[in-house]
C-alpha cells in the first residue's frame, strides 16, 4: 500500500519558512532528490551535490508531477506548487526520508559495519549467525542489498538516505527482525544514515584510501567515527572494534567491546594456522570460554573478519554453539580471496584488496601458506587517489616473485598514466610485467603457473564489470579464469 503523508508532518521540528503553497494541505506519496524519479504528487529535494545543483532541476520536477520542493534558495516554479526553504536540504533529506517510511529502524535490530577492509565479508558472516541463531536478517552492501524479494547489484555500498530507508521498511513489511548494513565513509559523510537507529555499531580497520574524497587520514577517520555517534543500545555493548588497529583502540571505551590477536583483546583468536583450502583457529571469548573454527575462507582476514561477526553476535547473547555452527557452515563469499582453482596443483585467488593495506593482508596471507611463488596481479582505479598507486606497488613488491600491473576501472582516467603512477613505487622493475588489457593480463598470469604457484588477481573481487569512460563494460576476472580452463 502506497505511503501517503501531509507535507507539514514530515517537517516537524525543522526550522523552516513557506515560500508558496501550504505544508498543511499539500500530501506527498513520494519523497526523492533525483529529478529523473519523478511520479506525480512526489516530494523533491533539491541538494547541492559535488557535481550537480538539484535546484537546477526543480522546474523538470514540477513538469513530471513534483507538488512540492524543499530548497535552499527560491526556485522560479508555479505559485501553485508548495516550495519550503531551508538552511541545509542535506541535513533535513533523511530526516524526512525516516519520518516517510514510518521509522522503520526504531522496529527493526540493526548493526552497521564501518572500516576500510573486511565490512563485506563480516556482514555476511554476521548475517549467517543471526539467520543460525532463527533472526532474520537482511543485508545491504558492496555486493548486494539482500531483499525479501531477492538480490539487487548496488550502485553504492551504503544506499542514499531515502532509499536506505525504503528498504528498512520492506524489511520491517515482511516480518524481518534485523538488517546488517554496510557502512561507507562516503554515507557517513554526507549523512545517508543519519535517521538509522544503529543497534550495534562495528569497527573492522583503517588505511589510506578515499582521500581523492576526505581531506585526509583525520579526516576519514572522523567520518568514520561519526558511526559510533549513531548507536542506540539498552544493552551492555554498543559496539565492537578492532584492537590490532590503531583507530580501533582509540574509539575503546566503556560499552565497546574489543577483538584481536592481541593479549590485551576481550575476544581473542589463537592457535590460527593457514592452508591453502581452509584456515583454522579458536576464538576465545571474555568469559574464557573457546570454539574452534574450521572454515573454507582464507588467511588472516578469514581470522579477523570471523572473529568480529562472532564478537558482535557475542554482544547480542547469541549461544556460541550457534556461533560456532553458523562459522563452520559459512562459505566465501564472492570475490573475497576466493580460490576459484581449488582442484588444481597451483592456486588462482581472486580478491578485492584496492588498497596498499588491503593488499599487504592479503599478500601476507599468502606467503604464509608457504607457496613455490606468488604472482600478483593489480591495477589502480582513475579519477581516484593518485597517491596511494605507488604505496600498492611497494606492498605487492615486497611479496610476489612475478607482478603484472595492468588496468581496473580506469574510469576518465588514460590507463597508460594510472600505470605510470604505479611504477613510480617499483624499485625491482625486472620483476613487472605491463599489460594495460585486464584480460590479456589475467591469461598471461595463468600461463606463467608452475606447480605450488599462488596467482592473486586483486582489485575487483566481486565486480563484474569494467569502468572506461562512464560507461561500465561487462567483465568478470572468476569468468575469465574459468574459459581459460575450459570451464563456465
């Protein structure tokens, strides 16, 4: 049934001034900012993006059926149609997009997953305990937004404020009892969770990337944080961190509880030994007592992203029977150093680290299964970070015998100059191998596998599809792998 409400019922609260028209009579059927989802008797929100002014597109709202506007500054549309002023649209969008949707959140139990590396496969992880444990559970994230009606590929890991909140309300409509979110530094940023009423908040890690969009590291760090800001919880722990990282231990407080390798971790993981098809170790929990996980997904960060899931569901009073059960039975997910050649005398592994961090776990994880050598594979996206393309060099240097540097998502950015910044941080050139064409990289990586060989094609993970321009061209590095064996 269609959502229906009076303008002046969803401003509640906000300071504002009429311009034309009446809040008290005007009804909104629908809320967006994006001129192109019009439908007759919508509300528009005309936002100041980083690349656009929605004010510039208030007067094709109104033509495609807006019957009110939310606005900085005057927009010159019929007098007939109710425009409200406000200081900061920003700020006001998911305000009004919860008040909507009918507050679906303050229903629903929902944890929110923030870091650099490791939220896609915690939330997953996170989801399979709750699901164990009889919750259902939804996700939403960089490789899905898991509906009732099935799997939607994401434009953005953390969905904007209005459809974020949209989809709350399907979940709540449907019986659902909590959502697993995926948190981006970019959704923090600009306020797309603002309204979330966060049940449990986690923090997986830190390292350079998005400073093409943050100040810098503070900066980041800050957006971050603000996640912590957001909790709401009557019960003992709000939130979990990371504490081998640093701006873990520095939002540790009381009501957080911590995880790690460390001695001085609440929740610890011991006893961890690497294989090249599973990885095993015990988890101990604050009470001191253990369960032992064997689980398919790889290296340490199969070991850090298992523990967070299992230290969050440990805050819930989740039984560690269950806890145990549900890890056990937890398969990779896409993308996330997923050995896609399990069968064969040499090792394809395909992940999405795209950063020098990432890319140091990952690599770290691989020479510790002791493997005859490591080729590496990587690339850099355009029209970001330029800074970081010679760090990634440096890490993937440090540990693979062969590296072929080759394209991922060049987006407006020239390929050959992407691959210039990268050699910038090269200082063993006779090992690197340039092919600017993914595909004719990827197959030459295949070809140079000897026996005991570890081959990391990094950088896309789950993606299917290359960036070049702005348009995105199907491409699939799992696919690409498969035809070369004569596989689908």
């Amino acid at each position: 049934m269609k959502v229906v409400k009076r303008l002046n019922e969803l401003l509640e609260g906000i300071e504002y001034k009429v311009l034309s028209g009446d809040p008290v009579n005007t009804l909104i059927n629908e809320v967006t900012n994006d001129s192109r989802a019009i439908t007759p008797g919508a509300l528009f929100i005309c936002i100041q993006g980083e690349k656009a002014d929605g004010h510039r597109f208030a007067g094709d709202a109104v033509q495609q059926g807006a019957k009110a506007l939310i606005v900085e500054k005057k927009v010159d549309v019929a007098e007939n149609i109710t425009q409200i002023l406000t200081a900061n649209t920003r700020s006001i969008l998911p305000v009004i997009a919860a008040r909507f949707f009918e507050e679906p959140t303050k229903h629903l139990k929902v944890a929110g997953i923030t870091g650099t590396n490791g939220k896609t496969t915690t939330a997953f992880a996170l989801q399979k305990i709750l699901q164990t444990s009889g919750v259902r559970t939804g996700l939403l994230g960089t490789i899905g937004y898991y509906l009732p009606s099935g799997c939607k590929k994401p434009f953005l890991t953390t969905p904007d404020a209005i459809e974020l909140q949209r989809y709350f309300k399907i979940f709540r409509d449907n019986g659902y009892q909590s959502v697993v979110v995926e948190v981006s530094s970019h959704s923090l940023a600009l306020m797309r969770v603002e309204s979330v009423r966060f049940d449990k908040v986690v923090f997986t890690n830190l390292s350079r990337d998005h400073l093409d969009f943050h100040k810098n590291m503070e900066d980041y760090f800050s957006a971050k944080k603000r996640l912590f800001d957001l909790v709401k919880t009557e019960n003992r722990y709000a939130g979990v961190v990371n504490n081998d990282d640093e701006y873990g231990r520095r939002l540790k407080k009381d009501g957080i509880l911590s995880y790690g390798l460390t001695e001085s971790s609440e929740v610890k993981a011991e006893n961890i030994r690497l294989g090249l098809n599973k990885t095993e170790f015990s988890i101990i929990f604050p009470d001191k007592n253990s369960i032992d996980i064997s689980t398919e997904l790889l290296g340490y960060p199969a070991v850090y992203n298992l523990l967070c899931a299992a230290s969050c569901t440990y805050t819930m009073g989740i039984n560690q029977e269950i806890i145990r059960k549900a890890l056990l039975e937890f398969e990779t997910p896409p993308g996330r150093l997923q050995n896609v050649t399990p069968q064969k005398e040499f090792s394809v592994i395909i992940d999405y680290a795209h950063t020098p961090d990432g890319l140091k776990t990952v690599l770290s994880s691989i020479k510790a299964m002791n493997p005859n050598r490591i080729i590496t594979l990587f690339g850099c996206g355009g029209d970001r970070d330029r800074g970081k393309r010679p760090l990634m060099a440096k890490e993937v240097e440090e540990y693979s015998d062969i590296i072929i540097v080759t394209s991922d998502n060049p987006r407006t950015e020239d390929p050959e100059k992407i691959i210039e910044d990268i050699f910038k941080g090269f200082t063993k050139p006779d090992i690197v191998i340039k092919i600017t064409d993914r595909r004719e990289a990827i197959n030459k990586g295949l070809q140079l596998l000897k026996k005991g060989d570890i081959f990391l094609i990094a950088g896309k993970g789950h993606e299917d599809y290359q960036i070049i321009g702005t348009e995105r061209i199907p491409f699939n590095d799992r696919e690409i792998v498969m035809q070369h064996f004569g596989r689908t």
